[in-house]
C-alpha cells in the first residue's frame, strides 16, 4: 500500500476574512475549529502515515495553549510558515518522512471533504504521479479594468477550477520546490506543471468549499450536513469550542 504524508497550510493572513477574534482556520464551524474539519479526513486513513499543520509563528504561542490536547491525541505535527503559501508548503516538505511515497497538499480551510474524494485524488496520484480535484468552470468569465468595467469575456471551455487535495509524488514535489526559484505559485500543480510533468485532474465537488468569507462559513455548515460524516476517531477532546482571542 502507497503511503501518504500530508500538509495543511494554515498560516495565512486571513485579510479577507476580516473578524477580530479568528483567522479562518480556527474560526467555528460546526461546533469546532476549520481546521479540525480538514485533518480529521486524513488522520483516520491507513494510508496516511503523517499529518503536518503549517500555521503562522505569530499564532503558535496561542494555537498550542488551545489545541495541544487534540495535536497529542490525533499525532499531528504543528510547522512555522513563511510569508507566502509557497514558503508555508515547503516548510511542511522539509518535514515529511522519508517513508512517505506522496505527499498530498490540503487547505486547512477546505474543510468539506468526503473520503471517496481523497481515495480517488490518492489513486490518481499513484496511476500519474500527480493529481488534482478540480471542478469544470460553468459561469461566464469577464476580465474587468482596473474602473471595474469588462475589458472582455473570457472563454470558459476547457477551463477548470483547480481545488485541493493535490497529491504528488514526494520526489516529484520535492524537485519541483527545489526549482521554484521566486516564484510565489497560487498552487502545487503550478509548480509540478513547470518542470514539464502532466498533472491530472480529477473531478471534485462544489461543495468542496474553500472558506474566504464569513458567508462561506454559512455555506460549509450546510454542506457538512449534506455530506457522508468522517469515520470516527480521536478528534477533538473538548465539547465546547471557547473563543479564541
């Protein structure tokens, strides 16, 4: 069996979530913190001998009085991140075993996930060496001036929204890193893509939201009550989820 490492980037800004007490992966959702959402669909999983969590040195001091209870109990590594989302994977890359054949790269603010997802994104990896979620565009696409009017409408066929996981062979993620040079990419794939290897893409789900708004928090709790629950496991040892200010 294919064994899997897996980062979660949680170290962002959070600028255009714009609440005074949480940044988005540790805000409530359903009774617990974003992030919690995330790892505990890959924790569980036999496939999965490593579960990283990249969050921001500024946040570290208050993140471990909070969750130090659940990082024992769900054996989750905690890793500083840099200024960019680059910076933060590759801080996660440094640390993952050498036993790891892939390593697959979630947004700690996706927190809708289903497992047959992961499996189906896991196997692709495994058939390619490279594999996405990523849903076909539907809306119609405008590029806008910087006055807010349409410059023109962009063609939308052959265009998908990429998502996460994306999953990688560990070599091949490691190559691709070593090659970034400056680059600040927005995603994973982008950076495999340019050492020339074809990424595949596997179809995932609009419900698979990635949590940017207060309203998206709104819309996540609803899609947790329409999708499958996670198998159970040692999660979160608290009832209650207390502000974390």
């Amino acid at each position: 069996m294919a064994k899997f490492a897996v980062i979660l980037p949680a170290a962002g800004k959070s600028s255009r979530f714009r609440d005074e007490h949480y940044k988005k992966p540790f805000a409530p959702l359903a009774g617990r913190a974003v992030w919690l959402h995330a790892a505990e669909r890959f924790v569980n999983r036999d496939d999965v001998v490593q579960t990283i969590l990249v969050i921001s040195p500024e946040d570290r001091e208050q993140f471990m009085l909070k969750y130090a209870a659940n990082l024992t109990i769900m054996g989750l590594e905690v890793v500083d991140g840099g200024a960019e989302r680059t910076d933060s994977v590759a801080a996660g890359l440094a640390r993952v075993k050498s036993t790891a054949d892939f390593v697959c790269v979630h947004d700690a603010v996706r927190p809708c996930l289903v497992d047959e997802w992961i499996t189906k994104v896991f196997q692709a990896a495994q058939r390619t060496g490279a594999a996405i979620l990523a849903i076909p565009v539907t809306a119609t696409l405008k590029r806008v001036g910087p006055q807010h009017v349409i410059q023109e409408t962009v063609a939308r066929e052959a265009l998908w929204e990429a998502q996460t996981p994306q999953v990688f062979r560990r070599d091949l993620l490691l190559e691709a890193y070593a090659q970034r040079g400056d680059m600040a990419a927005t995603d994973d794939a982008q950076l495999v893509e340019r050492l020339g290897h074809p990424v595949a893409v596997v179809p995932g789900s609009v419900l698979n939201i990635k949590i940017t708004s207060k309203e998206d928090l709104r819309l996540a709790e609803q899609a947790l009550k329409a999708l499958p629950k996670p198998k159970l496991g040692p999660i979160h040892p608290f009832a209650d989820d207390e502000l974390w200010r």
